[in-house]
C-alpha cells in the first residue's frame, strides 16, 4: 500500500556512516567485532539514497566527531574538571581510518 505521507515532507535521516563504523582495519576479529553487514549494506543504502533524493526526498547526514574541548560550551566543560577522569585523548588510532 502507497503511503500517505507526501515525500517531500520526510526525511531520511542517516546517522554516523563512516569509516570507524565499516572499514575492515576497525574490526577486532578476535572479539567478535567485524562490519562485514555495514559494508554490505552500504552500496544498498546508497541506492535507496539516490532513489529518495530523485523522488523529492530531503537526506540528512549525521557524523559523529570526537569531542574538542576548545569547541565544548562552557556547561559541558564543567563537567569535566574532575581530576581524577579523564575525558579527551591524544589517541588516535580509531579516528579517520
């Protein structure tokens, strides 16, 4: 059944598809953890993408980016003045791969 809702006041919201999320060097074999169904997943959803847009549907991408304190407002950097947490790294290796 055709739905009732007219396209173009939806929206398809995709969240956090990046490479932390689907690329093989983030997987962890030995724990079970591999992307394996994200990343065949993917070229599907960006077909459904295409098809969406072409039939007057708006897309709205969501990345998560780590936090920066320098970029946090006031309120939230409050809440990490405890010095016995640790809340920003100089880690990097889950990041952009």
């Amino acid at each position: 059944m055709p739905s009732k809702i007219p396209i173009k006041r939806t929206a398809l919201l995709i969240i956090d598809i990046t490479n932390v999320c689907c690329h093989e060097k983030c997987e962890l074999p030995e724990r079970g953890i591999t992307y394996k169904r994200i990343r065949k997943m993917v070229p599907k959803l960006k077909e459904f993408i295409r098809i969406y847009k072409k039939t007057g549907g708006k897309v709205i991408y969501v990345n998560c980016v780590e936090w920066q304190k320098e970029f946090l407002p006031d309120n939230l950097n409050e809440l990490y003045k405890d010095p016995d947490c640790t809340y920003y790294t100089e880690d990097k290796s889950t990041l952009g791969t």
